[in-house]
C-alpha cells in the first residue's frame, strides 16, 4: 500500500480500530452464515435424491415433504437467512461509521489548516479546486476507510472459508474452479497503473472544472452586465472537456476489466457443471455436492468480480491523500523564536511609540526583482493618527497588510511594543491591531452575525446597536425587514457600498482595538457622512493609520507618509506635504452613496 496512505491510516483510522474489530466479527460471523447455508441445502438434496424411487414416474420428493428432518433443516435455513440479514446490516454499521468519522475529521483538520496559512501560500490553489479537494477527494478516502475496507475484508473472510470448504469436497475440482478466477489477478496487475494515472487527471481536472464554475458564481453580476456569458462559456469549455476525456478513459478500463472479471467467475461455474457432472457420474461426487460448490462459486465470483472496483476506489483514495498532502504541506503561519529576534528602540524620543516600521523593504513571490515597499520607516505613538497616502499601486495596502502580517515582513523591520511582529502570534497580533479595507468582506448571514463574528467575548445587544450608530448605520439597519437579523445575502449583496463600508467599521469598533488601520474605507460614503465619521474615529482614543485620498481625512493626521512607487517621497503634517498629494494621482473620484450597488 502506498506509504502516504499508510500514513494517513495510522492518523485517522488507527484510533477508530474498536469500531472495525467489531466490525471485522460480524463481518466474519456473517460470512460463517453464508457459508453454512449451502452445506444444508446440500444435505436437503442429497436427502432427496437417495430416497427418490429410481425408475419410478412418483414426485421426486414423495413423501419426504412432511419428514422432520428436512422441516427442520428448511426452519434452520430461515433462521440463519434472518439472522444472517441483522447481522450483516450491523458488520455495515460498524465500519461505514469510522469512514464517516474520517472523513468529518479530516474536513476539520483541512479546513483548520487552511485558516491558519498565509495568503502566500493560498494563492497556490484557486477557490474551486480548494473546494473540491475539501469535497470530492476527502470523499474519495471515506468511500475507501468504508465501503473499499468492508470490500477488502469481505474478499480475504470469503476467499479463505469458501476455498476451504470446496477443498473438504473435492480437491480437484476446486482448483479447476480457482484456476480462470486467479486469471483476474493477472488483469489488475495490468490495470492498476493505468487506472492510477486516469483517476489522478480527473480528480486534477474537476478541481480545475470547480475553480471556472465558483468563478463564475461569484462574478455573474459581471458575466451578465457585460453579455459575456457565451465567452465564458467558452473559457469553461476546455476544463469540461478534460473532465469529461479523463472520466471516459477510467470507464474504457472499468468497461474493459469487470466484464472480463465476470466472464471468468462464469467460467468458474461452467466448470463445476461440466467437470463435477462428470464426477457426479462416476460416483465420486454428489448432486448436493455440485449444488454446494455452484453456490459457493457464485458467492466467490462476486468479491473476486468487485476486485476492479476496490481498485478503482484504491487508486482514487491515493490521488486524494495526494492532493490533500499538498495542502498539508503548506506551512501555516509561524512564530520566530523571540530570542532570535533583535529587540528594537523606537527612533522617536518618546517612550510612547507602540509601532516601528524601520527600513522595511518587500517584494512579493511571483515578482521578486520589483520592491513593492523599499526603505519605509517611521514611528507611530500611542493614540498617534498617521495618514497613508499615494496613487493606484503605490504600495499603500501592501504596507498596511504587512502591519497585520497577512504577509510577513522581513525579520527585523516591524515592531509592536518593541517587539518583532514575527515573534508575535498572528492572533495575539490582530487582537491588537484591527483592520478594515476597502473592499469589505461580508457573510451571507444577518446583519448582527457579521457584527459579532469572530468576538471572542459576549456582547449584549445594546452594544451592537451602539457600534452601529458610531458607524452611522443604524437607522438604515432599523430601516431593514428583520433589522438586525435581516440576512444580507452573499458579500452583502442587498447593501450599497457605502453601507457594506460602515458595516465593516461598526464591526470595528466592537473590538476595542489598541491600533486601528483603516484602509480607504471611507472611500463610497457621502461627505457628510465622512465628516461625522472622521469625528467618530477621533474619538476612539486609540492609535489610527489611514490610508485615504481624501484631504479631509488626511488633514486630521499627526503625520502623513506620501508614498511613490514604494517609496517614501514625503513624511510631515498636512501644512507641510499637503500640497504634494496634488501632484500625484490620487485614484478614481469616491463612488457616492447613491450610486453604490
């Protein structure tokens, strides 16, 4: 078995072993059922063939129908008939439960996993094939750990009871019976590669195939105002059309080799007529006897027939640990050891400095010969307000992301307290410091639910509704259906800009951040909303960067950082580089309230 695999199963399926031993003896005495079943249909028949007058035109069974014996023995056939059904539907219970619990607990694992990876390393998956990796591969491992297992277990139980009890009948005619069904060994060995390359390219194209369609989910306001849905349609094409190549080429195989399979359990059987008639003949060999190995040839045929499929299912299961491996992979994010980090004074004289930026240089890993950032520094006082300013792609997010690490800074380059943000656990960090940018991220639940999520504390309801009157949204959430709990759809789909943008501050100002850093957030508002806004935020009292095109946000800064290319042309008040940011384009005019969708 493949070592990823093994692995896997000694994670996940080890500690379940009290659920498959159960499992495995039921699995056993049910078998043991079956097998007994055909020794007493064999008795039955032998008992009416030795007693049928020879030569006589009577009913073979004569007078034998009301004999005790055989009433009895035709009892005993229901009774283990019955019990034989309970206890094979328990053996099921049993062992699908685990590949349930896998499959629960590796979602879990995955998904937790997720959540705590860097967006550099997200950025190596698109949306789709994270969600059919999290979907359809996980899938493929419970279907294995449930139904494959169960298979498996069944073949060995079925191939070593039936084998010996058609040895304790007739040697010869067991291995003329085994010797066409050991051909389907020859076949898989032939198959299993081929199957293991084509399941790999259709779970890779599905994920690809799940990408265009969540694609197009999210962005079909777009696809429809623009009349580009024959376009798309197009560019989904050559993914639906792997899908469905690689799809064909595991059915040519799955069509070419189970038939195959099935036509040589026939054979099987057409040897025991042939070959134990002739035995039957000759006296060495009873009818009940070539009744017991016909039915116990008809149960071997079906788990030697279901060999293909365990494969099939074999194969899929190693593609999916494969690919779940590479998520796996991915480091989330880390914790530099603090007694490896330089400790770090603020520039400033004040010993009231709470965040230091000091020669701060990035660039990002699909374009490492381009700065992003280069030679940022500055000081930002507790209760300080710092304004961030430039044109379209001037590094203005990129700054405020590294401050929050949604990507990580070099080492030495920003401190908090002092402190290399590195050494800080990204949750503590974000406890800290709170961020809200201008494409506002919302859940397709209720207004409250986005307000409180992620809260690690009870809030009360009063204040929820505080938070939103700061935020200059509460009559408009009053104004809803349901108020508070009205759902606002899919990235707040029901709300204009502006709104989404006011609703993202109130769920700021629940979290009593010590640094606020607001990127443009304020950028789809009304000037009168913007003014009694820029009054709230003052007010907070904590530490507040800004990045904003706005001058009459950035005149309210103690200091404001003019960035250029990355760079840093200007720092000082708005006295000093206000008449700076005129000469840099200062990105497209704000979308008004009205206009907001």
């Amino acid at each position: 078995m493949n070592h990823a695999l093994i692995g896997f199963a000694r994670r996940y399926a080890l500690p379940l072993w009290p659920w498959y031993a159960c499992g495995f003896v039921a699995l056993a005495v049910t078998n043991l059922i079956t097998l007994e079943i055909p020794q007493l249909a064999k008795a039955v028949v032998n008992a009416i063939t030795f007693v049928a007058p020879v030569g006589t035109t009577s009913h073979p069974m004569g007078d034998h129908l009301g004999d005790p014996e055989l009433a009895r023995i035709a009892l005993l056939i229901i009774g283990l008939g019955l019990l034989q059904i309970l206890i094979r539907s328990l053996s099921r219970i049993l062992v699908f439960w685990p590949g349930r619990s896998i499959e629960a607990n590796v979602r879990t694992d995955s998904f937790n996993h997720l959540l705590r990876m860097p967006q550099k390393a997200l950025l190596h998956f698109g949306m789709g094939d994270l969600i059919s990796r999290l979907a359809n591969d996980i899938g493929q491992l419970r279907v294995f750990f449930a139904f494959g297992l169960l298979q498996i277990l069944n073949l060995c139980f079925l191939s070593a009871f039936i084998i010996s009890h058609m040895m304790t009948i007739h040697v010869g005619l067991t291995f003329a019976c085994i010797a066409p069904l050991s051909l389907m060994l020859v076949i898989t060995r032939y198959a299993m590669p081929k199957m293991q390359e084509f399941s790999r390219q259709n779970q890779e194209a599905t994920g690809r195939l799940t990408n265009r369609v969540t694609e197009a989910f999210i962005n079909v306001h777009v696809v429809q105002q623009s009349g580009a849905e024959e376009s798309f349609l197009a560019r989904t094409r050559p993914e639906n059309q792997a899908v469905y190549e690689s799809n064909m080429r595991l059915v040519f195989i799955r069509n070419a080799v189970f038939p195959l399979m099935s036509c040589l359990a026939s054979i099987g059987q057409m040897t025991v007529i042939f070959y134990g008639g002739y035995e039957a003949i000759h006296q060495r060999l009873s009818v009940g006897d070539i009744l017991a190995f016909n039915v116990y040839i008809g149960f071997l045929s079906f788990p030697l027939t279901a060999v293909g499929m365990i494969i099939s299912m074999y194969e899929r299961a190693k593609t999916a640990v494969f690919r779940l491996g590479e998520i796996e992979n991915q480091a989330t994010e880390s914790v530099v050891p603090s007694d490896t980090a330089v400790k770090h004074q603020p520039s400033s004289s004040s010993n009231d400095v709470i965040l230091s930026v000091k020669n701060l240089n990035f660039t990002y890993l699909d374009d490492p010969g381009r700065f992003a950032l280069r030679g940022i520094s500055f000081d930002l006082p507790r209760h300080g307000r710092l304004g961030v300013a430039g044109s379209v792609g001037s590094g203005k997010t990129t700054l405020l992301q590294l401050l929050v690490r949604l990507y990580d800074p070099p080492m030495g380059s920003i401190f908090l307290h002092g402190q290399d943000i590195l050494t800080l656990e990204p949750f503590e960090l974000r406890r800290w410091c709170g961020m809200a940018s201008q494409t506002v991220h919302l859940f397709s639940s209720s207004v409250e639910d986005n307000l409180r999520f992620g809260l690690d504390r009870q809030i009360s309801e009063d204040e929820v509704k505080q938070a939103a009157a700061e935020a200059m949204i509460l009559p408009e959430v009053q104004a809803l259906p349901q108020g508070f709990q009205t759902e606002i759809g899919e990235k707040g789909i029901r709300l204009s800009g502006g709104q989404k943008q006011r609703l993202a501050l109130a769920r700021l100002f629940l979290r009593k951040y010590e640094i606020m850093i607001l990127d443009d957030v304020l950028s789809a508002v009304d000037q009168l909303t913007e003014v009694r806004l820029v009054e709230t935020l003052e007010s907070k009292g904590c530490a507040m960067i800004v990045a904003s095109h706005r001058p009459s946000i950035l005149k309210g800064c103690d200091q404001i950082i003019i960035l250029d290319g990355g760079r840093m042309k200007a720092v000082g008040t708005w006295a000093e580089v206000g008449h700076l940011t005129g000469a840099i384009d200062m990105s497209p005019p704000a979308e008004s309230e009205e206009n907001a969708t």
